[in-house]
C-alpha cells in the first residue's frame, strides 16, 4: 500500500540503502552464482518485499542497493526486469569475501561514492521481516534520534549472535554487540535509521578504529554519545544466512501450503507442506515435504524433506533430508 501522507504534514525526505554485498557462503553451493537475496519466498524473493516497501514510500526519494562486483550483473539484470523505478545499483570493490570492507566500511564508501546528504534508511537486503517498512519509516521520522528495529529472538543462545538491545520505554539504555552473556533476548535487526548528521558520524567512528564488520558495532558507539530510539515489533524475521532460517522462512511464508509451477510435471508425486516446485521441474513418483525444488531439477522415485535442491538436478532412487544439492548434480541409485 501506498505510503500517503496528509497534505499539511512536512515531507521528511529521505534516501535508502539495501545492503546486499555479502557472499553467503554458508549456503553454498546454492548461493555460490547466485544472490541469497534472490531466493524465492513465496510468490517473490527476499529483496523484492523490501523494495516494494521503499518502492510505495513517498518520503523514500531514491534506493541505493548496495553489492559486489562479483554479483553486479545478476542486480543490473534483476533491477532491469523489475517492475521498481527507485533502486539504483551501486557497486563496491570486492569480488570474494576476503575482501569485504564490512558492512560500515561498505556504506562509508557508498556514501561517499553517491555523495549521500539526506536521512537515511538502511535495510538487509537478507532480512525477511513482517512489518511494512513503512512503518519503521515512520517511527524514525518523529523523532530526530537514530532508530533501530528490535525483535525479541525468544532465545538466549540466539541472542549471543546479534546485537543485545536494553530499553527504558522506546529508548536504547544500553546496547551489546554479540554479547558471550546476554541478559535479554531482545536484539537489533538489521534495519537502521539515520539522520543526515548521523550519517556524517561513520567517517568518524572509523577513523577512530571503529568495527568496520558490523552495523551493531556502530549503534552501540552512538547509543554512548546520544539517544537512540528502539522500534520493536512482533510477528516473524529471519535473517536468512543458513539452510534452516531459509526454509524457516519459506514455511512461514507458505504457511502449509505449496507452489507448484504451472510448467513443473509432477506424476505419483505426493507434494507434502511448504514445499516450492519452481519451472521446469520433473517430479516422479516421489514425496517432497518442506523443500525447495529449483527450475528444471528432475526427481524419480525420491524422499526429499527439509531440502534445497539446486537448478538442473537429476535425483533418482535417493532418500534426502536436510540437503544442500548444487547446481547440475546428478544423483542414482543412493550414490
């Protein structure tokens, strides 16, 4: 829905920035050649649902997406054939992860790059969330604070992996990047809101040995200089970098249901919940549940559950649960 906002309320001009630049190694060989943004959630991917958001958002002027030259062309292609006009690709110098900047050293440089001097919203291009940016934006926008979205992960061991968020009302009385020992399991998603002097403040907290890796890092530096304002909300997110939060996602997308292409063949085949049948694909006198079966795959006589099964896979008479099948792979007979 369309991000309207009255006639007599001011304007907040802001610009965006996606972050899409990471390698997702630990969902190789799914992501090997492709973006894990562009894996498919749904009836869309990951990165879409964010862009349609910052798409509808009339105080959203431009959207910066942010990724490596090593994927550069797969997001010239997908922007090309995308139905969004705000999204410009802007590219960092990396073409493998040993030689990332980091996610703050990477919007420094982008900042510079596009000579950023607005507000600014930045959102994991990962992060499958289920609140309307929107709102969010407009969290931010009432105040001239620096904003964080907040989730409570429901788990300490989970907490310990993001950044720990302590609040008195709506404000940040205290923050923990990756703490060993969290006292809460409320933590900071990757979606920030900064204003226009903010922004100004990443040169600085890098000159001054700030942690070029991650985005919490930054957050607790300002939460000790200033007010930081916290948007929690309920609901889903997933911060998809493993097999396991992917599929999660899917299953809650789906939410039991299935996808099977108009084009797939599907004979003897009994299609169990949450299951993704892309184009192409041949399933035969086989069972799938809570998988993802990738264009053009073929499979005869198979189990496959809790799986991702790659393009132009050929699977016949094997039993598969927890799989990672890359890309044309072929499989008989169990070997």
């Amino acid at each position: 829905m369309k991000k309207d906002l009255p006639d007599d309320v001011d304007l907040r001009v802001m610009k965006a920035v996606v972050l899409a630049g990471g390698y997702a190694t630990r969902l190789w060989p799914i992501t090997k050649d492709r973006p894990k943004m562009f894996l498919p959630v749904g009836d869309t991917t990951v990165i879409d649902r964010i862009f349609a958001d910052l798409e509808d958002d009339d105080r959203i002027e431009e959207v910066y997406v942010s990724t490596n030259e090593r994927f550069a062309d797969d997001f010239r292609e997908h922007l090309a054939d995308s139905p969004f006009d705000k999204p410009t690709l802007s590219v960092e110098d990396t073409t493998g992860e040993d030689e990332k900047f980091g996610v703050m050293g990477a919007l420094a440089q982008l900042v510079d790059r596009e000579d950023v001097d607005d507000d600014l919203v930045v959102v994991a291009g990962d992060n499958l969330i289920s609140f309307d940016v929107s709102e969010f934006v407009d969290f931010f926008a009432e105040s001239d604070d620096p904003a964080i979205a907040a989730y409570d992960v429901g788990s300490y061991e989970r907490a310990k992996s993001y950044g720990l968020v302590e609040l008195e009302g709506d404000e940040v009385i205290d923050f923990q990047e990756k703490p060993e020992d969290p006292n809460s399991t409320l933590v900071s998603i990757a979606c920030y809101a900064y204003p226009r002097e903010v922004v100004g403040d990443i040169d600085t907290y890098l000159a001054e040995d700030g942690n070029p890796d991650e985005p919490g890092w930054f957050v607790q530096w300002l939460q000790e200089r200033q007010s930081v304002r916290a948007y929690t909300f309920e609901g889903a997110w997933f911060d998809i970098g493993t097999p396991e939060s992917y599929l999660d996602a899917v299953a809650w997308m789906l939410d039991g249901d299935s996808i099977v292409a108009d084009d797939a063949v599907v004979e003897n085949t009994t299609i169990g919940d949450n299951v993704h049948v892309l184009p192409g694909a041949e399933l035969v006198n086989s069972t799938v549940d809570n998988s993802v079966i990738f264009p053009n795959a073929t499979l005869r006589d198979c189990d496959v559950r809790n799986s991702i099964i790659d393009e132009d896979t050929v699977l016949e008479s094997i039993d598969f649960s927890g799989a990672l099948v890359g890309a044309h792979t072929t499989i008989e007979n169990g070997s």
